[in-house]
C-alpha cells in the first residue's frame, strides 16, 4: 500500500538552525491543502540542509497537539534519521510510530530536534520567510528544548505530510480498509 500526500509546503527562501536545544516547529491543519479526513500518520518529510562537515547526528520529529497556536504537550509518534548521510540539501523521511491518528480539521505540529548537535553542528530546515503562504499554521522555534515558543505568522518550514491510501471499493465508491482497522494492524 503506498502512501497519500496530505499536507505539505514546498517553497524556501532561507533556512532554521535546529541544534541540542534549539528547535524548529511547523504547525499544519488537516484538511487545509489535503484531504480533510482523518488518517493515521505513517510520515513526514522534511526539507533539510546540513554543510559538508557538519555532524549533526540523530535528528528527530515527532507529532504535537497544539494549545494556543505553540507546540503543547507530549509527543504523539516519533521518527528519526542519521542527519550526518544528508548531502547538501534533501527531502529526508522520517517514519512516524506508534500509529497515529490525524483528526479532521485539527491543527497539529511537526517537532524538529537535533539533540547531540551544538550550533557549529546544526542541521538546517529550509524556510520561507516573511512570506510564508501555507494557511493552516506556520513556524515556531524554541531556545531552550519546548519550553517555551515563539510563534513566526509568516514563517513556513518545509514539510510533506502522508498517511495510508486506502484503495477504493469500486461498488460504493469507498475504501475498502477502514482507518480503524489499519491503526489495529499498525499496532499489533
């Protein structure tokens, strides 16, 4: 089963340093460029940059509810990658667990830390500045590991978010597997 295209931002004009306890943040809402269904979260890719001799290590994002328009509370699912293997600039995966499920119309953020990284080895999240046009959020970054955020209005971080596509039951038009039973089967 191949993955669906939900939300996503793809322009750039400059870039986020994301290291030990410097982290980036793009707040996205179901539904605003995508489908507004609800889906279990299978992963994000994210637009990252890292020079040459940068060793930025493990990096890691994660799902977060949102309270107030900032990143709030615990992570929902996690992925990580070896940010030392990006060259230059790439879309890298991160694949997201435990199962997840997105709800409709509600406003999530994508979480972006790189723990063992100090600032002469960050790796960089493109970013449109000033002139962000995604809708349904936008960046914020924190200076000391979410304790505290800083909302960018016209910021939007690079981002692509996916779930499941669900194949279509030809007599009525809907899918054949329900989002229920996949979130049981991921789970198992």
């Amino acid at each position: 089963m191949s993955d669906k295209l939900y939300e996503y931002y793809e322009e750039s004009s400059g870039s986020l340093s994301v290291h030990d306890d410097t982290w980036g943040a793009q707040l996205f809402t179901v539904g605003t460029v995508g489908d507004n269904e609800k889906h279990i979260i299978t992963k994000v890719t994210l637009n990252l940059f890292r020079f040459g001799g940068n060793l930025p290590g493990i990096i890691t994002a994660s799902i977060r509810s949102v309270v107030a328009g900032k990143p709030s509370g615990p992570d929902h699912c996690v992925g990580t990658t070896d940010g030392d293997t990006i060259i230059g600039s790439e879309w890298r995966d991160f694949l997201m667990l435990p199962a997840y499920e997105l709800q409709t119309g509600t406003q999530y953020a994508i979480v972006v830390r790189a723990l063992t990284a100090d600032g002469a080895n960050a790796i960089y999240w493109q970013v449109r500045v000033l002139t962000g046009s995604y809708a349904g959020g936008y960046m914020c970054d924190s200076g000391n590991a979410g304790g505290f955020w800083s909302k960018y209005l016209t910021y939007d971080l690079m981002f692509r978010e996916y779930g499941p596509s669900l194949p279509a039951n030809p007599l009525i038009g809907k899918p054949l597997i329900s989002p229920d039973i996949i979130k049981k089967a991921i789970i198992r």
